[in-house]
C-alpha cells in the first residue's frame, strides 16, 4: 500500500470512530427510545465500518 493510501485509511479510521464517538453521546442524551435506537444503529454502522477501514491495514 502506497504511502498516501495509508493517509486515506489513518483518515477514514479517525472520522468513522468520531462519527461514532458523537453518535454515542448523542444516545446518551435522548429520552425518546425510538430515537435513541436510531442513534444506537448509527454508532453500530461506525463502528462497523471503523472494523472494515482497519482491517485494510
């Protein structure tokens, strides 16, 4: 893997895990069980795709 495809991954890795960080403590705030599901389902895709980015490495 080229140099500059690495930088991509180390980028995609740190937005994906932001993403996911937000998500969380935006699920931590909510009331609403529906929304905080959603939410939950989001920090799951992140997370998911965090895994995926990594495992390109």
């Amino acid at each position: 893997m080229s140099p500059k495809e690495l930088l991509y991954i180390e980028d995609a890795l740190g937005h994906a895990q932001y993403m996911a960080t937000q998500c969380q403590a935006a699920a931590q705030q909510l009331s609403d069980p529906t929304l905080r599901s959603q939410i939950e389902q989001l920090v799951s895709s992140n997370q998911a795709l965090f895994n995926r980015f990594y495992n390109l490495v």
